[in-house]
C-alpha cells in the first residue's frame, strides 16, 4: 500500500508520533462529528425543559426522563407515523430497485439502438435541480397524464416518482458493463431468452449493487421531507418526517426530541448492518464519489 511516508522516515520516533497523533485527531474529529448530533439528540431526548434552559452543555441530566420515549411513541402518535413511513420506504424502495435493475440491464445489456441517447437523457436529469421539477412533478400526480387519475394524499404519489433516480440506473448500469460479455453470449448461445437471462443469470449476481441501491433507497426515502408535505396532507398517512415538522407547536420539547431520536434509530441501524455493502458494491461498480 502506497503511503505518504517511507519506511525510512517511520522509523524516526519525532515522525511516527506526529503521524499517529494526526491520525487520532482526525478520528476523534470524525467521531464528533458522525456521533455527536445523535448523542445529543438522546440525550435531550431524557433531559427535563427546565434543565436544558439552565444547564444545556452539561453532558447528561441529573436525572433522565426515560418515559419520554414512552409518551412520544403513545401520546405523539409516533408508532402510527412510524407505520406510514415503512409503507413509504418499502414501496419506494421496491420501485427503485425495479426501474434501476430493468433500465441497467436494457442499457448494458439488451443494448438498443437509441439507447445511448436514452441513457443521457436519463443521466441529463442528475443536473436539474429537484426544486425546478417540483412544480411540474406536482401537476403530474395531480393528473396523470392518460390516466387522469389524482394521486394526492395516496402512497402512489411518493412511490412513482421515486423510481426516476438516475444515479440508481448509473450504478446498475455500471455494475452489468463490469461483468464478463462471455457471460452473456454463452447464456444466448445455450438459448437463454432475454427474460432468463435477466432473472437466472444477472439477478443472482447483483446482490452487491443491489444491497446498495436498496441501502441508498431507503435512506434517502426515510428522510424525505419536502415531497411528502406536498402530496400528503392527510395526516393519517403523513411519515414521520412531515409529522414532526407539525408537532412542533404542540408537543412538550423534550418529548419532540424524544420522537426524533425514535425517528433517527431505524435508519442508522439499517446503515450499520448494510454499510459494508455499499464499499464492495461501489468499488465494483467503478463509481467514485
């Protein structure tokens, strides 16, 4: 492995110590910043109003209020919430994953005539800011075009628009390119239809990018907040994302953070389980950040 230093210079006392003494003091700085606004976050979460006023650097309560996880989840309301944002986060997830592994396959694979300009249409759209397209988004779901059919206040409109990531279909994409052509024609050679190929060839060997299509899916759809405002207003159905955006006027502060904390948990845990399948699928794919 290539370093900065040679073997010559850390062999010296005065360079192994600057070295080792940079190197922690980057962790600890990456540390602070990756942990600290979760650990304060539960820590206001059992912090009594009164303390946080009068003591708010103090580095944990006197006394912590562990039934504020209690009272968010019963009185708040956010188990119901909760509820809707898995809804929304599966059936999100599920169409990503879908238009990705069919649009990279057709792309890398099948290979139609147009479809290079298809592909830098596609890619074309990762330069549009998403504010721009939201008024248009809008009018789509409010009528769909053929269909006329109003969408608003249904999971269909956040699971629909979900599936035109382009950034999903590059790494598909870029994932089927990297595996061997001989693969492919020797699969046709042996009669495979094009419907085989994609389920008992391809699929079987894309569990790395789909691990992290289906990790970065569901994060993002997690944490979404703007589209969701707009086409739920029903609060019934609204995630918890909107949810705690409404409660803020109402609900005690140390019970607001406390359903924060409850918000934060599922997608951080999610990350720790999965984030080692976003390293070895990314550098399969050959995509760099």
């Amino acid at each position: 492995m290539t370093t900065f230093t040679s073997s010559n210079d850390l062999r010296r006392p005065g360079t192994a110590f600057a070295l080792r003494a940079v190197q922690v003091l980057t962790l600890l700085f990456l540390l602070a910043i990756g942990i600290g606004p979760l650990y304060w976050t539960v820590k206001g979460a059992v912090s009594p109003p009164s303390e946080m006023v009068t003591h708010p650097l103090r580095l944990w309560p006197a006394e912590p209020a562990w039934g504020n996880f209690a009272t968010a989840f019963t009185e708040l309301g956010v188990g119901r919430y909760l509820a809707n944002t898995v809804q929304v986060v599966v059936g999100s997830w599920a169409v990503q994953l879908l238009v990705a592994m069919t649009a990279g396959f057709a792309f890398a694979v099948i290979r139609p005539r147009i479809g290079r300009y298809l592909y830098g249409a596609i890619l074309a759209t990762m330069f549009v800011p998403y504010t721009v397209s939201l008024v248009s988004l809008f009018l789509t779901v409010l009528d769909v075009p053929f269909l006329h059919v109003n969408l608003l206040d249904t999971y269909w409109a956040i699971w629909l628009p979900a599936g035109a990531n382009a950034f999903n279909v590059l790494l598909a994409t870029r994932f089927f390119e990297a595996l061997p052509q001989e693969l492919y024609d020797a699969a046709k050679v042996d009669g495979a239809s094009t419907w085989q190929l994609l389920t008992r060839i391809v699929l079987p060997m894309s569990r790395p990018v789909i691990a992290v299509i289906s990790l970065l899916a569901i994060m993002h759809s997690w944490k979404e907040f703007i589209w969701p405002l707009v086409v739920i207003s029903d609060p019934t159905l609204q995630p918890i994302s909107v949810a705690l955006a409404n409660l803020v006027d109402s609900a005690p502060l140390d019970v607001l953070i406390a359903a924060m904390a409850m918000a934060l948990a599922p997608p951080v845990l999610v990350f720790l389980v999965l984030q080692r399948y976003v390293v070895a699928g990314l550098g399969f794919t050959g995509v760099k950040g």
